[in-house]
C-alpha cells in the first residue's frame, strides 16, 4: 500500500491539472527535431501534454541555434542540452539554470573519419584539416577534445546538418548522433564510416533543464506568475515526457 501511494498522488496531481487552464510552456530542443527527440513530439501530436494541463511549443534547436541562451534569457521555460558541461558552466557563472532530468544514460555524441586515410584511431583524429563542429558542440565537449587530447579549434568549421562538406572532404573528421549522421553520409556519401565514439570518460547524461529565476527578481516580468508556472509544470512535463520517449524507443510495447 506504502508504495502504492506515491504513484496514487501522481495521479490525482495530474487529473487535478487536466481540469485546469492549460499552461503554456515552451521547451528549447538541443538540435533539429530527430528521432531521439521523437518522445517529445509524440505527445504534443497525440495530446498526452494536453491532457495533463500543458501547452506545449517545442522551439527547435540547430547546428548554429543556441536555445541554452534563450532559456537564460527567460525566453524559454526548459530546454533540452546535449550534455552537462553547459549546466556545470551556468552553475560557475552563476547562472540560475536547474537541471530537472536526465534522459540518456549514455552520450550518443560521435566525431566521424573517413577511413584509409589515417584517421582511424581516436588518437589520430587531431591530425584532421578541418573539423565539421556546431555551436554549441564548439562550447562545450570540444573544448574538452582540445584541453584533453590536442584538437585544435583554428580547424572548425560551422556544421549546418549538410554531410557534403565532409563527405567531399576526405581529411575532415564531423560531429554526429551515432543512430543519425553515420547513416545519413553512408547512406549519401555512399562510403563505409570509421565513427568514433568520444572515450568512455566523455559520456555523460543528456539532460533537461530550465531557469528557477523569479522574475521580480530578475527584472523579467512584474510578478511571480512566471516562475511559480514552472515550478508547477516540471514535474508534469518531465514524467509525462520520459514516458512517452519510453513508448517511442519499444514501439511494441504500450
């Protein structure tokens, strides 16, 4: 019964909320919309959020967007980061930015190379000419590459979500998803990749989060409306959202 009652006030909590007026939320994705964001977008299409009391706008992210600003600024709700490092970041500049789930266990992040070309170990991947690198892969896990093991910085280009400059660049090496950009340039670019994992050490939770500023603090608004939604929202989103990315990676199951 003791472990009945946790999962029973859920209920009521979210039963209680679909009565209400819907809150509007908006939520910041990390990247173009993605299969690994297919959770989120499934329950704004088949109306989970609705039916609990949210209104939910997903804000795309991209290779050159920076939602992770947005949200600092208090134009977003919650956003999607890739990683930890820009958490650990917000937390050193005092940026009031709380992460409130984690969703990946493990960091799908690859750098990719072409192979036969001397690229085909993590410890050769410094040596490439160009690095295709988006904005916020730039600001965060590559500085890492570059303090840990020698990448260099001078060499990064912009990656647009486009394989043809690496695929025409045969001494590049590009970021990527490992269950997306290996098979769009293979599928493309019609080559068999050598895709590096980042080492174990570099795996890390993807995460969401959002900004806990109260607004009359901040100067963002002129009451409290703004930060109290939030704080009556995040428990909402972020158990109906892992529930419905759950539902999305075993399609089988319900």
């Amino acid at each position: 019964m003791k472990f009945l009652q946790p999962r029973l006030a859920f209920g009521l909590c979210l039963l209680t909320s679909s009565a209400m007026a819907a809150d509007k939320v908006s939520f910041g994705t990390n990247w173009l919309a993605e299969a690994e964001h297919g959770g989120y977008y499934q329950a704004v299409a088949d109306g989970t959020y609705a039916k609990y009391g949210l209104d939910i706008t997903i804000v795309q992210g991209g290779p050159q967007a920076n939602n992770e600003l947005l949200l600092a600024a208090g134009r977003l709700d919650f956003y999607m980061g890739g990683n930890l490092l820009l958490a650990f970041d917000a937390v050193d500049r005092n940026v009031p930015i709380v992460v409130v789930a984690a969703d990946f266990q493990k960091d799908p992040q690859v750098m990719m190379s072409h192979p036969g070309v001397g690229l085909d170990a993590w410890a050769d991947l410094p040596k490439a000419t160009t690095a295709f690198v988006g904005k916020e892969a730039l600001v965060t896990f590559y500085q890492w590459m570059t303090s840990a093991f020698g990448f260099k910085e001078e060499i990064v280009r912009p990656y647009t979500f486009n394989p043809g400059p690496f695929i025409a660049d045969t001494h590049s090496i590009q970021q990527g998803y490992v269950t997306s950009e290996p098979l769009a340039v293979e599928r493309e670019g019609r080559i068999q990749l050598q895709a590096q994992h980042l080492p174990a050490c570099r795996q890390r939770m993807g995460d969401l989060r959002h900004d806990d500023r109260d607004p009359r603090r901040s100067g963002q608004g002129s009451s409290g409306r703004r930060a109290t939604v939030r704080r009556r929202v995040r428990g909402r989103l972020v158990q109906l959202s892992l529930r419905r990315q759950c539902e999305s990676e075993r399609p089988d199951q319900t």
